[in-house]
C-alpha cells in the first residue's frame, strides 16, 4: 500500500487534506460509475457513501484480511510504538460495478484491540470506530497525507489499472481526544479515475 506516506506523528488543529468535517470527497469523472466517493469522518459516520447519483449501485468489500503483523518503521514512527511493536492490521478492497477502485490497510496496535471484534473479519454494527469507541479510545481528530507515484506490481493487478497510471496514496492517521494515535489508514486510489475535492473556510 501506501508505504513510507505518514511522516509526522504530532496532531495538528488544522488536517491537510480534510474538509471542515474530516471527510474527504474522491469524484470519479468519465465513468460508467461517476460520482463522489466519500470517506466521511469515521467516529460520525463509519460507513462510507457514494453520492446521489450512483446511490443505486452496489459499493462492495470482496476482500477483506485481518493478521497481527510487526509494524513496518514508518506505521511504528507515526503511532509512537517500539520498532518490534505487533500490530492488527486490516486490509480491504473496494468495488463499484465489480470495478476495483480502492485498496485500504488499516494498522492498530493490538494491544489495544485484542480480543475485540476489530481483529475479526466482520467487525459487528459501525465498525473499526465504534469498536476503539467501546475500548475507551474513540477518533475525535483526524490528519490526512496526500501522495502519489507509480503503482507496485501487486497495486497495478489489485486495481486493474492501464499501463502508466499512477496512484494516490491517502494515509489517514486517527487520534483520541488525548491526542494518542490509534489507527494508520493507508488508502490507494486509481489516480485516472478520481479528482480530490475539499471544502474549507478561510
């Protein structure tokens, strides 16, 4: 996924790259599926939406993994953790119209979520969020790191992208009202498919 993409572990008032409310709208221009994928801010709405225009079509999870893994270096930095640390890391794939289009790895400290429903495939009614909710841990703040570059060979087949088509890379960081990191969220998108639009005061 989105390796080496979140570099600064330190909460900030303002997120780069969200909206006023957290979320962040992915349009999708030119296909058969167009509209605005939403990834709204988790501890309000858990579930993501599509917007009115494609409310019809069916956005589908056909993969799902759940494994207790040591953090890569990058995940350890950002969530404070030893470099050894063993976290619960979820990875998902995303369809619209059996078309591909976003690759999302979560990473949680399993030490937080062990025995719960977040090291389950199905994580039960509001998912992830409402789980780290019940722990006593609920996101209030969100931070957002926008890249792209070239897709690996495994992104290239898992998106089923055209030769040449580069990726956006999303890593979204949670944190507790006490500022406390408690999921990465590496997410990859099909760059020749989304615009990122956001909505902010001055």
């Amino acid at each position: 996924m989105a390796s080496g993409a979140c570099v600064d572990r330190t909460p900030r008032s303002g997120c780069r790259g969200s909206n006023p409310a957290g979320g962040t709208r992915h349009k999708a221009p030119d296909r058969s599926w167009s509209g605005a994928f939403d990834i709204p801010p988790p501890h309000r709405q858990p579930r993501t939406r599509w917007s009115a225009d494609i409310e019809s079509r069916a956005l589908e999870v056909d993969q799902v993994s759940v494994s207790e893994e040591t953090a890569p270096a990058h995940i350890s930095a950002v969530m404070d953790l030893a470099a050894e640390a063993v976290m619960c890391v979820r990875r998902r794939r995303f369809l619209v119209d059996s078309k591909p289009v976003l690759l999302a790895t979560s990473y949680l400290p399993l030490s937080l979520v062990a025995g719960s429903a977040i090291t389950q495939e199905d994580t039960g009614p509001g998912g992830t969020y409402a789980r780290l909710s019940e722990l006593g841990h609920a996101p209030v703040h969100f931070r957002e790191e926008i890249r792209s570059r070239m897709p690996s060979p495994d992104e290239l087949t898992q998106l089923s992208l055209a030769p040449g088509t580069p990726v956006i890379l999303i890593c979204r960081t949670a944190f507790t009202e006490e500022g406390h990191p408690v999921e990465v969220n590496e997410m990859t998108l099909d760059a020749a498919s989304y615009v990122l639009e956001y909505d902010f005061d001055a």
